[in-house]
C-alpha cells in the first residue's frame, strides 16, 4: 500500500514538474508522459529481470517521443531518405519548422536512439536508426497470437 502511494505522489510531482517547466505544452504530451509512468509502474510490480525492465523502458521511451506529431513527421521524412540522411537545414525548409523547435524534437530523438546526428564539414545530418525502430516493431510484435488468435 505504500508503495502504491509513493508512486502515486511521485506521479503526481512528475506531472506538476512538467506543467511548471513547460506550461505551453500540449495536453498529449502531459498525458503521454503519464502513460509512460503508467507503464514503468507496471512494469516494476509485474517484472523482476532487470534487463527486461531496461528493456521495457527504453522502448516505452522510444514511443513517447513518436508519439509527438512533429517528431513523427520529422521521422517519417527522414525514413524516406535512408540511411543517407538529410541536412538539418533541408528538414527545416521541408517541414517549415523553426530552427529552435526542430533542434528540441531532434535532441530528443537522438536522446532515445531514433536518430543519429553525423557532421560531414559544415553540414549536420540526421540519420534515421532503423534497427531502434525495428526493436519497437520486433518488441510490439513478438507475443502476437501466442494466444492462437490468430
């Protein structure tokens, strides 16, 4: 019982913290945070296996950050370009994104593995890291019709 209420006041500061750092943040992004809590809270009563938890973590980290629109739309233009990557500039001009927001939204997809930033001179480009996007994709897909659903 406790536990169950420290988790629920340490949700409670998570979403306070959250409001107060960023109060022109979207409500989708408050709620998605919370979910993630959610989530890493079941985790920690259900699962022992620490890799697994780590595991779990990090893809629920990897799909809070798609799950913002701007990030995602930055994501799937870069998807089209492979592993060649794209200019930051040219993704800007492309997406008609501030310089300041894209910089945020990528910084935070670099922070969870979705994307990887190469200098080549003068020139940032942002790489898409497909094998992370597979590990979402493998991890939601890997109990499918373990129950012969299907």
């Amino acid at each position: 019982m406790k536990k169950t209420k420290l988790i629920y006041l340490y949700d409670i500061w998570q979403i306070y913290s959250v409001i107060t750092i960023f109060p022109e943040l979207p409500k989708y992004y408050i709620s998605s945070t919370i979910e993630v809590s959610i989530l890493l809270q079941v985790n920690f009563k259900v699962q022992s296996n620490p890799v697994e938890t780590q595991r779990l973590i990090t893809i629920a980290e990897r799909i809070a950050e798609l799950g913002h629109p701007t990030r995602l739309m930055i994501f799937k233009y870069l998807v089209k370009f492979g592993l060649k990557g794209v200019p930051v500039g040219e993704i800007q001009q492309q997406l008609g994104i501030p310089s300041s927001t894209l910089s945020h939204h990528i910084a935070k997809m670099v922070k969870v593995g979705l994307i990887k930033q190469i200098r080549d001179s003068r020139t940032l480009f942002c790489v898409p890291q497909f094998n992370s996007l597979n590990e979402v994709v493998t991890f939601l897909q890997e109990e499918c019709c373990i129950n012969g659903c299907c």
